[in-house]
C-alpha cells in the first residue's frame, strides 16, 4: 500500500491507498518541530480506528512546501515504514509535465501535483483554484505543462492580519453573509472578508481568462473552503477536494510503473 503526504503550511494530510482504494485520509497541523515519532503515535491510532495494516504500507510519497517539515516526514517513512519515500521536486522525480515559469525551481510542489491532477481528471486548459494559507490560482494548458499563475493571501491569514493590525476590531470566524451592509462592527468585518474574497476571485479569475484568450476556461477549486465559495459564485465549475492527493497518486504510479 502507498503512504501518500501532502504537507502544506497549515496542515499535514496523510492518505493511504491500496492500489486506487483510498483506506484513510487524515489531517493534523503543520508544527515544523513534529517528529517522526510523534507523527507516529497519532498516525498508528487513526489507521487501528479506520482497520488498517500499517505493516502492508511499501511505499510513500511526500509533496511538501515546508522544507523545515520534510526531513521529520522523511524519517517517518524510514523508521516506521521501512520504505524510502518519493519527494515531489527532487531529482529523478518525472511528473510527466513541464513547467513553463521563468524559475521553474521555484514553483510549489503542491501546485504542481495540483497541475497533474487537473489535467488528468479534466483533459484540457483549465485554473485550478486553491485555498490554502495562500490562496493561489495556476493555469494549466492543453498538454498538462503548468504554465503560472497568482499567489494571493489566504483568508484566514487575511482574518489574522486584520485582527492583529487593527487594536479595535475583535477575531471573526468566516462565514457566508447575505448582506454586504453590514450594521455592526462583526458584521461588516465578515461582509468585508467574504464578499471581498469573492470578488478578489471573480476578478483574477476573469482577468487569467482574459489574458488566456479563453472566456470559457474551466475552473476547478480545491481546498477546506472552496464549497463555500462555490455557493457565492458561479465560475467555479468543479470542485474537487482531493486533487492534491490524487496527483500524488499518479505521479508515484508514473515513476513505479
């Protein structure tokens, strides 16, 4: 069975698959001074609840933007799965793309993974929307080659910010709003937050159009938040929650097989 890690800036998500059967997916947040033991513990819990072997796990693969992070998820691999794990972006690794970016090095693994899903579940130029810490939208093209996009800020780290930077405005959880008005302090907070976000992006997502030459480039989202947005706008014409996970799927059976 493959051990699948997609290691973000927020969150850790380990997927075990047998052949194409998903066994597992867990979640647990990203705390760059985790070891491998301690993923370990939690890990051999979730598996014994869910009825998995982890002693049938032969191999892994690791997408992860946390450089601090990898070399624990590494050692988990080698120490308690006797297999040494795939890293997206190292050598020898084919994702079966290009990258077409003027620093292809720089470009992250997620958002590639993210590329080799897109193109193998949807089959043509597409902008995969993903929200994360940052929320990004990357342009994939009719052959799969990821060819840019834009990073801007997560929600939540928007949310942050303004608490932080703001000594009278209060922590608001997000939340769907009707109304833009809003008629107190929360309230317009949380209309500024998701109704800003949505037009951020109906906005970029027709100007990458735009720029494309393709009013009718398809649109998957990805990510906690994406079915929230989806329900306050109409240009997402997928949702996918498992892209990320199924990318690394198809890149470890590219490079076994």
């Amino acid at each position: 069975m493959l051990l699948a890690i997609d290691s973000g800036n927020t969150n850790v998500v380990f997927s075990v698959y047998d052949g194409d059967d998903p066994k597992g997916v867990w979640r647990c947040s990203n705390d760059a001074r985790r070891t491998a033991d301690e993923y370990m513990v939690w890990l051999t819990q979730l598996m014994e609840m869910e009825g998995v072997d982890r002693g049938r796990i032969d191999s892994a693969i690791i997408a992860s933007v946390v450089p601090e992070a990898l070399f624990h998820l590494v050692s988990l691999c080698h120490r308690y799965f006797g297999c040494e794990p795939m890293v997206v972006g190292e050598a020898g690794v084919d994702l079966g793309i290009e990258v077409l970016t003027d620093r292809p090095e720089q470009v992250g693994a997620d958002r590639l993974v993210n590329a080799v899903a897109a193109h193998d579940r949807y089959h043509r130029p597409l902008i995969v929307v993903d929200f994360g810490t940052a929320t990004t939208f990357d342009v994939v093209d009719d052959d799969g080659n990821y060819c840019g996009g834009v990073i801007a800020p997560g929600i939540n780290l928007s949310l942050e910010a303004l608490y932080q930077a703001a000594s009278k405005l209060p922590r608001v959880d997000i939340r769907p709003v009707e109304q833009v008005i809003g008629k107190a302090t929360i309230p317009a907070m949380q209309s500024g937050i998701f109704w800003g976000y949505v037009g951020l992006i109906e906005g970029l997502i027709q100007r990458i159009r735009a720029e494309w030459g393709a009013t009718d480039m398809p649109v998957v989202a990805t990510g906690g938040l994406a079915p929230m947005f989806a329900e306050a706008t109409s240009l997402f014409d997928y949702i996918d929650r498992d892209l990320t996970i199924h990318g690394l799927l198809l890149i470890h059976r590219r490079n076994t097989e």
